[in-house]
C-alpha cells in the first residue's frame, strides 16, 4: 500500500495538503473521511489516528498527523521544487515563522467565523448572537491586518519572491470565512492581489477543485440529533 | 552586532531558545525584555517583533519571532548536532508533528494552569472562579495523557532514542504548571522518567539557571494599578 492521505476538503488544513500533493504530483490514494458525518470518530479511524482529526498520512506503517508535519514530510520525502521551502536560511525561517504563528492566528480565527457565521446555525442547529459573531469577525479582521503588515508587506508571496508552504497554508485559511460569506478581500487590495497571485501559481482548476467543498459549506444539510450530540462538544473546544 | 536573542524567562518559549543557544555554545547577546513591565509594548521593541512578543531573535537586519522558527534557523545556521532536528525523515517528521500540535494544546493548557492558578492570585489579587481553575487543569490532565500516550508512548525521547527540540519545547512548557505548585509528575512514572532524562541531556546547571525566574514567580511583589491595567486585555484571554 502506498502513500495514503486521510481528509476532507471541509478543513483547511487538509485543503492545503491536497493542494500540495496534487500540485507536486505526489501518488497518493485518498482516504475521505466526512466530518460533517462523525466519520473522523469511528473506533476505525480511531485506529489510524487516536487524536480523531484530519488530516492524517499514512505510509505504509507509518502514520503521521499535523497538516504542517505532513506538507514538510512530503516536500522532503519527494523532493519537490526549492521554493516550496525555500534552502536558504533566511527565506526557510520566514516560512517557519509563518507556519507557526498562524496555528494560533489566522486558523483560529478563520475557524471561528466559519463556524460562528455558518456552521454552528445552518449545520448544528445553534443559533450564534450578533454581538458574538461581530466580536468574532472583528478578530478576524485585525489577523488579517496583521498578515498583510507583518507577513506579506510588499512582497509578491509571504516568504519572498516565491509560493511557498506558508502560502498555501495560508489561502486555504482565508478560504474558510470566503466559505462562510465573508468579502476578506474586499476593501483589501493588496491580499486580492496576492490571493491571484497564490491561486495563479497553484492553478486555478486545482484551487477551485480543492475549494468546492468548502464553498458549499453554507448549504451544509443540518445534522440530525444523533450527529449533532457526538459532534458538538469537539466543535466547541475546537473553537473556544 | 552579533546575534542577539530577546528573552523573559518567565515565558515558555524563551526557555526553550535560551537552553537551545547555550547549550549548544551559541554566541548570543541576552537582550531582557520584562514582559510585567510591559517592556515588550515598547516603540523599540516594536521595530524588533512587531508581533509584540517573546522570544524573538535579531542577526545583523534580520529578525524573526516565533520559537520554533527560532529554535530551527538556529539548529541550521550553527549545524548542531543531528539529534536536536534529526535528518531522517521520520524522525524529523515526528519533531514537526509534535511542535505543530503543541501550539494549540499543551501550550495553551500550561499558560492557562499557571496563570488561573497562581498569577491571577498572586500577581493580580484576583480569585478566579473555581469552575475555571477545575476546567482548565482537567484539560491539563487531559494534553498530559495525550502527551504521554501519543506521544512519548514508549521511547526515552519525544522523537525516538535522542532528545530533540520537541523535548525541550515539551519541558519548558511543563514547568509552567510545575511553578504554580501542581504536581504534575507525581503518579506518572512515564513523565517523570523522560523528565529526568530530558535535564540530564540539557545538564541541571543549565536547566536550574533557565528555570529560576519562573520558579520564583509566586514570590512575586502584587502588580501596581498601571501594571494590571496594562496586563487587562491579555487577562480577558486567560479566563475564556
């Protein structure tokens, strides 16, 4: 068996390992695993991954979790292209910068209004307060002031001249709230410009292949009670 | 101007860099920046992090914030040994998987336990309800089971038979919650045994000296008026 990659394109983190694995034409069967469905709790995908999330790969007996982990095990198992992550030092550390901020930044907040704006009212049936998806959206817009200054500045891409792992990390992010009926571009014409410029590098077929699901999320059938009781206690440690 | 690393001690990651740098004989200006003072709110600061944040790390016109991006442009530009970020690939990919959950896991869990339980006591004369406290130490509880069941399982090392940087990012943390006088080690033989490990691999001289600041923190004078003010927003953010 060879390399297998467990997801569901409902997540952001599994969009960007898509993205790369295609991109680079890495052979992989993939294992979808349907979130909205409670799939990612069956005691079977417990015996692949006992933290129960996506995504996953799996090469041959060995298994490994954390979408970061995963794109940079990939980019060296198959030696894909330098600017993905960059040999230089000093290009290198602003991807790992990036990599590492946005776990408690820009994923954070891109999940909340997801969820705050869509999921929790369409899909689980929970109604969200004004007042706290406004709080919410307004975090997100300071993230991405942030990422705009600090990370993209004036560059082309976020480490430098080039598409990288932080890139495409990033844009499938900013996908989430886009999923949600959010306009994050709008009014932001630096990060329009560097969105084209990610989903140009990318492809376009592949982007929009790899975001389909994600911008039907609003359309999410609602869970029925079964699901929703097994889901709803992950979800809101997930987004606290 | 050589390489000049921006600490507090009394943050986890700091540690984790500043054991990193002197272990492996890493010339380095220490620049302390007081994180109770709000010294990392300053102007000058500003121009090193505009992230506001410590650890960040200046080399000549480049700066970088963020730990583990730190911790890795070091382990390159210095060529330490092999074992802090090993070569083969699995066992690299086993440092990234564990540094990538960190952030949002046990990171989170050691902030909050040390805070809630004594800082906001202690250092801001302020109860927090007991609700919160209990809530935020049974998730502790919960990261530390993950941490030795998925992570640790049965190896001397996070990443296999060697320390790496997931251990020292690991350790750091877990003193966090070991200063506010939780027990953490006690009646987890498993931990406490990779503990002693983990010391003995850094050196205790080293590890005491990194450590002494945060084992000090609960003598710490109550803050002034200005101090909580300042500290307010990042107060909010413990108690959710």
């Amino acid at each position: 068996m060879g390399l297998e990659l467990y997801l569901d394109l409902l997540s952001q983190p599994c969009r960007a390992v898509y993205i790369f694995a295609k991109k680079n034409s890495i052979p992989f069967e993939l294992r979808t695993v349907d979130l909205r469905k409670g799939q990612h709790l069956s005691d079977a995908f417990a015996q692949i991954s006992p933290l129960q999330k996506v995504p996953v790969l799996k090469d041959g007996d060995f298994t490994l979790t954390e979408s970061v982990a995963i794109l940079l095990y990939l980019t060296r198992k198959y030696k894909v292209p330098d600017h993905w992550y960059p040999q230089d030092l000093q290009a290198r550390a602003r991807v790992d910068e990036y990599l590492a901020w946005q776990h408690t930044a820009l994923r954070r907040n891109c999940l909340r209004a997801l969820w705050h704006k869509v999921m929790l009212p369409v899909f689980l049936g929970e109604p969200v307060s004004p007042e706290m998806l406004a709080a919410t959206l307004a975090k997100l817009d300071v993230t991405l002031q942030v990422l705009e200054d600090k990370f993209l500045q004036d560059k082309a891409f976020l480490a430098g001249p080039h598409v990288s792992l932080a890139d495409l990390v990033a844009i499938t992010e900013l996908m989430h709230p886009v999923g949600a009926g959010c306009q994050v571009f709008k009014d932001r014409p630096k990060l329009a410009a560097w969105r084209q410029r990610v989903e140009a590098a990318v492809g376009e077929v592949l982007f929009q292949e790899a975001h389909e699901v994600i911008l039907k999320a609003k359309n999410s059938q609602p869970a029925d009670p079964i699901i929703k009781q097994k889901l709803m206690s992950r979800v809101l440690a997930m987004i606290q | 101007m050589g390489l000049e690393l921006y600490l507090d001690l009394l943050s986890q990651p700091c540690r984790a860099v500043y054991i990193f740098a002197k272990k492996n004989g890493i010339p380095f200006e220490l620049r302390t920046v007081d994180l109770l003072k709000g010294q990392h709110h300053s102007d000058d600061f500003a121009q090193v992090n505009p992230l506001k944040k410590v650890p960040a790390l200046k080399d000549g016109d480049f700066t970088l914030a963020e730990s583990v991006a730190i911790l890795l442009y070091l382990s390159r530009k210095y060529e330490t040994p092999d074992h802090w970020y090993p070569q083969d690939l699995q066992a690299r990919a086993r440092v990234d998987e564990y540094l990538a959950w960190q952030h949002t896991a046990l990171r989170t869990s050691c902030t909050r336990t040390l805070w809630q339980k004594m800082m906001f006591p202690v250092f801001l004369g302020q109860q927090v309800p007991p609700e919160t406290l209990a809530s935020t130490l049974a998730e502790l509880d919960r990261c530390l089971q993950l941490f030795e069941d998925k992570f640790l399982k049965d190896q001397d090392f996070l990443a296999g038979s060697h320390i790496s940087v997931a251990d020292l990012v690991a350790i750091t943390e877990l003193m966090h919650p070991v200063s506010a006088g939780c027990q953490i080690f006690k009646s987890r033989p498993k931990l406490e045994a990779w503990r002693q490990r983990v010391e003995a691999a850094v050196g205790e001289g080293l590890f005491q000296e990194a450590h002494a600041a945060i084992m000090k923190a609960k003598d710490l004078p109550p803050a002034d008026a200005a101090m909580k003010e300042k500290l307010k927003p990042f107060m909010q953010l413990l108690l959710q």
